[in-house]
C-alpha cells in the first residue's frame, strides 16, 4: 500500500458524468421525462457554489453521448466518471509513479486538460483540469440545490 500525503491535492469535484448510448437523444429524453434532467439535446451542466473555496462557482456536467463522442478506452463501457483535478501534469506523473494504469496521451481543449486513467476493475476514469477562466457552456445550466 502507498502512504498518501493528507495534505496533498487528488481530485476536487466531480467534473461530469457521461453515459455512452446507441441513441442519446432519446436517452437524454428518458432522463428528462422520468428524472427530470433538463437537458437541451443532450447535455445539461448543474452550477453550483463552493462555500470552502471562498463561494467559487462551478459545474458538473452530465451528458448521454453517442458511441463515436468520446475516447470511451479498450473497454468501451456505458459510462464514465470525469473526476475534476487542479493540476493534470502534476497529477498524472504522480499516478504513474504510483504504478497507476494512466493513458499515455492528455488532451487539450478550450474546456481544459484531460487525461484518462484505468482503475483495478478495468473502469476508465478521464481526469479534467477546467481551463484558467470560467468556461461557460452553450448548454442549458442549472443550478444546484
């Protein structure tokens, strides 16, 4: 087992969840029709306010997403968990270290920095580092309870 600092910064939030469909229009509908997840098209980002981080807002997004929208990995599973990070680079070297599964190439977008790691169980996590200035999305946003 690693011994783990306290102190040091991992993960800090939840980024989004995507969930992989044939058809993610009409999953995007069940989710609004029986869930009652809002989403214009297909995606839909919940704002919120972070008292601990001195009432900074952000976002967690949650989008259905067709087979060909994302880097689903090797596994091509239904969905995947996007962990927000302060430092991807940083991150990431550590995790390798660590003898952490971590896909060899990041990814950079106006949304930010990404990279993807492998977890025992063969679940793909993508690691996302938002982008310096608050990014708001074309999509619908919705604030959080």
């Amino acid at each position: 087992m690693v011994a783990r600092n306290a102190s040091r910064k991992r993960v800090t939030g939840i980024g989004g969840v995507f969930l992989r469909s044939r058809t993610p229009k009409k999953l995007a509908r069940w989710y609004r029709d029986h869930l009652g997840i809002a989403a214009d098209g297909q995606v839909v980002t919940f704002e919120w306010v972070s008292p601990r981080r001195g009432h900074k807002v952000g976002a967690t997004l949650w989008a259905a997403l067709a087979d060909d929208d994302r880097d689903w990995g090797r596994g091509r599973p239904s969905a995947m968990v996007n962990y927000r990070v302060d430092d991807l680079k940083r991150l990431i070297a550590q995790l390798r270290a660590e003898g952490v599964a971590v896909e060899e190439r990041t990814e950079e977008s106006v949304y930010g920095r990404f990279g993807w790691v492998t977890d025992p169980d063969g679940n793909r996590l993508e690691l996302w580092e938002p982008p310096k200035s608050r990014y708001r999305s074309p999509d619908r946003h919705v604030p959080m309870e």
